[in-house]
C-alpha cells in the first residue's frame, strides 16, 4: 500500500519522538483505529487531518524507546476487533 511512515525528534519537546505518516487511502476506514507496533510493543497514534489527507497520524514516543535505533515498525488499522497490517517499515537511529 501506499502507507507511509516517517520519525524524528518533537520539534514540541525535545524529551520525544515524532512518528507520522499517512494511510492509503485505499485501505482507510472512517472509524479506523491506527496503532504503531514498535520493536514488538503496541502504541496507538491519533489520527490528523492535513491539507492533502483526512488519513494522516501522529504518534509520540520517549527519547530512548527506538533504543537508539534502528527499530522495526509496523503500522495498523483497526475497525472493531479486527487488525490489517498497512505497513512494515525499519526506522533509522533518531539522534
């Protein structure tokens, strides 16, 4: 799909990481649900609306979850019970 994900240091607070990217559109749900799994640990993100996408998200982690990276990630959808993997990606090192 074209799901994306990207991090980087909160420019917020420093004492964070900042996951972001945006759900395909062909995938997306109204009443979807979208959770990161990182390293083998479950976050759920909050969804955001941009000028290009109703399907974006944002998710902040504590500096030192990543372990310094690079870290496996998995984004998912959920509607109900149900989870779909959107995307499988590898974060590199946040600094």
């Amino acid at each position: 799909s074209e799901t994306s994900v990207s991090a980087s240091q909160s420019l917020l607070n420093a004492d964070y990481i900042e996951i972001t990217g945006e759900i395909d559109p062909k995938v997306a749900e109204d009443d979807m649900r979208i959770f990161a799994e990182i390293n083998g640990d479950l976050y759920e993100a909050f969804t955001v609306s941009t000028a290009q996408t109703d399907f974006a998200y944002t998710l902040y982690l504590k500096n030192g979850v990543l372990n310094g990276g690079p870290a496996d990630i998995r984004i998912l959808i959920s509607s109900g019970d149900t989870f779909k993997e959107v995307c499988n990606s590898t974060l590199d090192a946040i600094n």
